[in-house]
C-alpha cells in the first residue's frame, strides 16, 4: 500500500494560517494594516513635499518608494489578521492621496502632463463613488488583477520622473504614463461592466 503523501511546508503554513482564527473583527480600529496605512500617508506628506521643491532626488525617490511598496504590506497583515469596514476604506483613501498627490504635484512643476493627471483622477473619484452606490445596495466589487497593474503603473510614473537615474528620459516617462492611463480607462471600465452584470441580478 502506497504511504500516505506528506504535504510540504509551504502548503501546511499556508493552510495554518487559513484556519488560525482572525485577530481583529470587522469593526476594529486600531490594527497593525491601519497603522502601516496611516503610517503611508504620513510619510507621503514630507515626500511630496520634498518633490514640489527639489524634483528629482534620493530622498524623496526613498520616501516614495517607502509609500508605495508599503500598500503590499497593509494588504498582507489585513489577510493574516481579518479584514476590517475601517481599512476597505483607508486602503483606497491612502493609494489615491498619495498617486494624485504625487501626479498633482508633478503636473503643477511641469514635470507630468496635466490631461494625464485629470483623467486618472477623474477616474479613480468616479469609480470609488461607483463602488460607494453599490456598496449600498449591497454588491461588492472588490479589487481586479488589472487594477494592481494600473496602479504599479500609475505609481511607476511618478517614480521615473524622481529617479536621478531616469529624471532626463522624457521619452521612456511618457510612455509609461501613457500605459498608466490606457490601464486606468480599461480597468474603470472593467469595474463598471462587473457593476453592471451584478445589478441586473
């Protein structure tokens, strides 16, 4: 008789913490993933700062990437320890204050396209407004594959133009920019179409 197949240990962990009983309810507040989300914007502010007075330098490229990389972090303690109505909310607040922030800021020096920065602020008002309605009638539109795309790439706009490295490729920085707004357009679009399929249920 065969032995029996002994799982590894990645997928044991993995089905540990699946069982392991959540930490936090829903309507906690004070939690480690609302504490890195708070903590973001708080560093967020100095950074763009930092970026309407010198542009492109070492400290604010490390400001922002601190603000930016952190989002998986908050993302990965609200999974381990039970997601909570206070941070679906600060999540999105965070990730918008900080990519319009930046956007808003380097479109005022010159250094983005302003078109640019109103579409995709036109956006990602228009859809958190979107999810808001539905919300309230109760259908969940909860975050798409695409949509983490669009916003590495919305935040990888920003991080061209601060990197010294990168500063002076005009050419390279808008196409980037360019891919960030086609993923902002696509992706609204795609939450709209879910929206709508689960409204005429």
């Amino acid at each position: 008789m065969a032995e029996p197949e002994v799982p590894s240990r990645r997928a044991a962990s993995q089905a540990a913490m699946q069982n392991a009983a959540k930490r936090f309810g829903q309507s906690a507040l004070a939690t480690p993933a609302n504490a890195v989300t708070v903590s973001r914007i708080v560093i967020a502010l100095p950074a763009l700062y930092l970026m309407h007075r010198d542009g492109s330098n070492w400290l604010t490229v490390a400001l922002w990437f601190t603000v930016t990389t952190s989002d998986s972090l908050d993302g990965w303690l609200a999974r381990r320890d039970g997601a909570t109505r206070s941070g679906a909310f600060l999540d999105p607040v965070a990730d918008k204050l900080i990519v319009l922030g930046g956007m808003g800021v380097l479109a005022a020096r010159g250094n983005l396209w302003w078109w640019a920065a109103i579409v995709i602020a036109i956006r990602e008002l228009g859809i958190s407004a979107y999810r808001s309605v539905a919300g309230k009638r109760g259908i969940v539109m909860p975050a798409l594959r695409l949509g983490k795309w669009k916003a590495f790439l919305q935040f990888a706009s920003v991080g061209w133009i601060l990197l010294p490295w990168t500063a002076s490729f005009v050419g390279w920085q808008q196409i980037n920019l360019v891919g960030a707004v086609a993923l902002t357009i696509v992706s609204g679009a795609q939450i709209l179409q879910r929206g709508y399929v689960d409204w005429q249920r």
